[in-house]
C-alpha cells in the first residue's frame, strides 16, 4: 500500500475516532443553500472540451455545452437536442434539421453556421495543437450548411458509431470563438447552450456553474436536476479532500481507497456510492517482444500470469465489500455497443499457471516491470505483482504519468501494463478498439488487427456484432489484453445528496445523476 494512501486512512480513522464534535458541524451545502460543492485532484486549465477531455473538464463541460444529439443511457439510443431531426442519406452523409429556438448563453441565436464552425475547427490538421484528441473526428470530412436551420454531415469513411460520437461533440458559437485571438480565453470565459452556465472561472477559489434560466430544449435527457449552483474547487491531497467534508467545505469527491470511503459512513452524516461504469481496469502484455521480454511472446506465460490473479479479492481494492460484478471479456455485453463475445476469463487457479509456466520453458519464473498511471491503479498493479510472486514471476512497479505512460506505451518499451481504460465515456466498442490498435498495438496479430478494422468500418449493427465477436474471442485465446474488474469510481458525499448509479461518464457521475433528496 502507498504512503499516500495509508497516511490518509490513517487520518480519516484519527478524526473519525476521536472527532465526534465534528459531528456537530452542519454540512455547508444544503437543499436549501442550493450550491454543491465537489472537489476535484486534478488543477483546472481552462472548460475547452476539446483542449483535453480530463474526467473532470468533461464533467463541467457537458454541463455548459450541447451537442447536437444526446445518449441515453437508460435507453441505450441517441435523442435530439440542437437538433430537431436527422436523416442518412446514405451511409457516409446525415443531414440534421436544427431547432430555431435556442440561443446562447450571451443570448445571441444558435444557428447552422455554429455547427459549420465548430467542424471545420475540431478537424482542421491546423488546429491540432489545440484539438487534443483529434482523431476522434478524423472519419469527418466536412459539414456543410444546406440551408436555414439544415446542415449536412459529410463522411470520409463509414463510421458505425458517427451518431454515438456526435453526442460527445459539443457545439462551440462561431461568433464568439471565431473572434478569440487567443483560444485558450475561451476555455476561461466559455458560452454555451446547455442547461449550467458560467458564474465564476477561478483557478485558486473554484469553477461555479448555475442553471440556466432559459434551458428549454433539453427534454428529459437533459432536464437539470434540483441542484442550482455547482462549485468545484482544485484540492490535490486526498487527506486534506477527506478533512474539508468532514468540516463541511465540501460535499462530494472521488476516487480515495473504498475501506477509507467505508470508514467515513461511520458519520451518519455521510454516505459512499460506488458507481461502475462502462470502463474496467485490465492487463496488458507485450506479446510482440519490442520491449525485449522475451516471456511475454508465449501465450502460455499470458494465460498463467492471467490465471494467477485472484480478481474477486482484487476487487476489493476498488470496491471493497461492495459486490460488483466483474468483466467475463474486454467489454460489457449490456451496456457496450457492438460488445459480444463467447470466450471467457480463465478462473483463477495458480497451480495451473506454475504449470503452465514450466511448459513454456520458464519453471523458476522470470522477471518483468509493470506499468500503471499513478494513482489508484498503481496499487491494482501492486497487488497484480503480489500474485505474481506466488507463481515465481518476479515483477517491479513503474507508476508513472500519464503523459509519460503515453511516451513509453508509443516507443514501445512497455513489457506490461495494469491500467484502467474509462472508454473515454463513450459505450462503444470502437473506444477499445481505436486505444489498443489504432493508437497503440502490442499484440502483432495481423488478423486480430483485420478484425479491429472491420469493426470500426461495418454500418449493419448485427454483421458488427459478429465481427466484434471474433475480436474479443481471438484477444482472450490468445492473452493478449486481459480484464480484472470494472473501473468503479467512489464517491464519498453528504448523506442529503442523491448520487445515481449507473453513468457512463468517464468522472464517475454526470450533474444529472446528482440531486438533493
């Protein structure tokens, strides 16, 4: 266990232990204060969706900003919001009627030349540098106005998941953003058309949001909840998250230990909800040997060092006693698009992992390094290395970065990896897909690659499925990328709010699954 980690524990059973005063502090946020208060451990740099899609920017972001359709994740289908309708027109052209009766938050009109600009910005190879994660929109060619209120969507390639993606498009107003000589102002001072505008950009004090009074065109999807003001402030330490709810500066926050967050619902004052999503955390080998672990090119060493980790306690680490239910392949078949699969998890049985070990020439173990962000995954990483010890694999933990992770992962020094992959919010097999093959492929199999592409390209949602299939059949034979639990975010919070389950938000939770009960 970190230092980090144990001290903060630590902290949280010396002030619940001998702080039952504290109990007669109020909590700061109430239904009738109507301002949440949520802390985040990662520094603001500004609400430009498309600067960088953190957890936490996505979080404020698609508070301040529609985008022409909306997921549904209770239904599993996209609605309409800035647009009335939609129609193919073919499989690589959507022409969208949009509604006349939304404006901005400065109060000029939405129209079809905001949706015109804000393509042609996100795919222009100019702006890369500020575009993040471009590729997701690289299947985009052009948009085209066609028409008041009419604008058609223009494809270089099919893409089966185009609808999917364009909920998580934000539309950005092309007479303010145009304007802006530097962009980065805009992230500072944003405007939008969603249900939550800007009320204060403060690095140091906190981000407030505030609903917006002329929030119409949302539907149910989109309704906002009975929460008026949203503040979030930057407070890196988790100790210092866990001692600031305790005293009421704030009300909710994410991510510490589940037995820490367990520990803290001893204060009737507070709960913990534990929300898993559509992401999962997972090994990933290097079975072309570019990292010069020459072990991991036998598929018998993958499947035993798969076969060596006990996932069900290993849960514990994310979930504590909660029971939630682990990954059977690399996706969720009821809640992922395009997900199926018939081949499973191998049980965990370390003696047939010894076994297999022999087999494949490595009788007294060998040595390896594991890579994870830094963080709570690193400790899924440590307890990975402890089970790989009682097999006689020796392995060394790299924590690194993210930016770092990205660089090791791309020169192709990574021997092995425990990480977590959020499916960057977005249900579609396409996530997993586009990460472990397009940006990054460690497996060196040409027909699991075809398979990939195949997947990324085919329109008819059943030839899709089979395809995918295939895929995530061919990846579990062969040990290529193997899951251990769902990627479960925690959230401790004040017991008068309401946290739902279920969000596929890559935070955790989205401010529609936050209320005052």
């Amino acid at each position: 266990m970190t230092k980090t980690v144990m001290t903060t524990i630590v902290l949280v059973a010396g002030l619940l232990a001998g702080g039952l005063a504290l109990r007669a502090v109020p909590a700061s946020a109430t239904p009738a204060s109507n301002t949440l208060t949520i802390a985040f451990n990662i520094p603001f740099s500004g609400l430009d969706y498309y600067a960088g899609s953190y957890p936490h920017t996505e979080f404020i972001t698609r508070m301040v900003f529609d985008g022409l359709v909306e997921y549904d994740p209770k239904t599993l289908s996209v609605k309409p919001i800035l647009a009335r309708s939609w129609e193919r027109v073919g499989d690589d052209v959507i022409e969208f009627t949009l509604r006349d009766d939304v404006k901005w938050h400065d109060g000029q009109p939405f129209s079809a030349d905001d949706v015109v600009y804000t393509f042609d910005w996100i795919t222009n190879p100019a702006n890369a540098k500020m575009v993040r994660e471009q590729w997701l929109w690289a299947w985009v060619d052009h948009a085209e106005k066609i028409g008041p209120g009419k604008v058609r969507l223009v494809m270089k390639k099919n893409c089966p998941y185009d609808l999917l993606l364009l909920a998580y498009t934000p539309i950005y107003p092309e007479h303010y953003h145009r304007a802006l000589a530097d962009k980065k102002e805009f992230g500072r001072k944003p405007i939008g058309t969603g249900p939550y505008k800007l009320a204060q950009y403060d690095e140091a004090n906190g981000v407030i949001v505030e609903q917006n009074p002329d929030y119409r065109h949302g539907g149910d999807i989109r309704r906002p909840t009975n929460i008026k003001r949203i503040k979030m402030r930057y407070i890196a330490d988790d100790g210092t998250q866990v001692a600031e709810l305790l005293t009421g500066g704030v009300e909710l926050f994410r991510d510490i230990p589940a037995e820490q967050a367990i520990q803290l619902t001893a204060d009737p004052r507070f709960e913990a909800t534990f929300n898993a999503g559509v992401g999962l955390t997972y090994m990933w080998f290097d079975a072309t040997g570019r990292s010069g672990n020459e072990a991991l090119k036998n598929p018998k060493v993958r499947r035993a060092l798969a076969m060596s980790v006990d996932r069900h306690k290993l849960a514990g680490i994310l979930e504590a006693d909660r029971k939630i239910v682990l990954p059977e392949n690399m996706c969720w078949k009821e809640s992922v698009a395009g997900c199926d699969f018939s081949v499973t998890m191998p049980e965990y049985d370390p003696a047939a992992a010894k076994k297999l070990l022999a087999e494949a020439g490595y009788p007294d173990g060998f040595d390896v390094e594991i890579t994870s962000y830094v963080g709570r995954v690193t400790m899924m990483a440590e307890a990975v290395a402890g089970y790989y010890k009682a097999i006689g694999v020796r392995a060394t933990i790299a924590s690194v970065t993210l930016t770092t992770f990205q660089q090791k992962a791309a020169s192709g020094k990574m021997q092995m990896a425990v990480l977590a992959n959020s499916l960057s919010g977005i249900p579609d097999i396409s996530r997993l897909i586009s990460f472990f093959f397009q940006t990054y492929d460690y497996t060196g199999d040409a027909a699991l690659k075809s398979l990939a592409d195949q997947a990324d390209s085919e329109m008819d949602p059943i030839r899709r499925k089979a395809i995918a299939k295939q895929f995530f059949d061919r990846n579990m034979e062969n040990a290529y990328i193997m899951p251990l639990n769902s990627l479960t975010h925690v959230f401790p919070h004040i017991r008068e709010l309401a946290v739902r389950e279920g969000s596929v938000s890559t935070f955790g939770v989205t401010w529609q699954d936050l209320s005052w009960k």
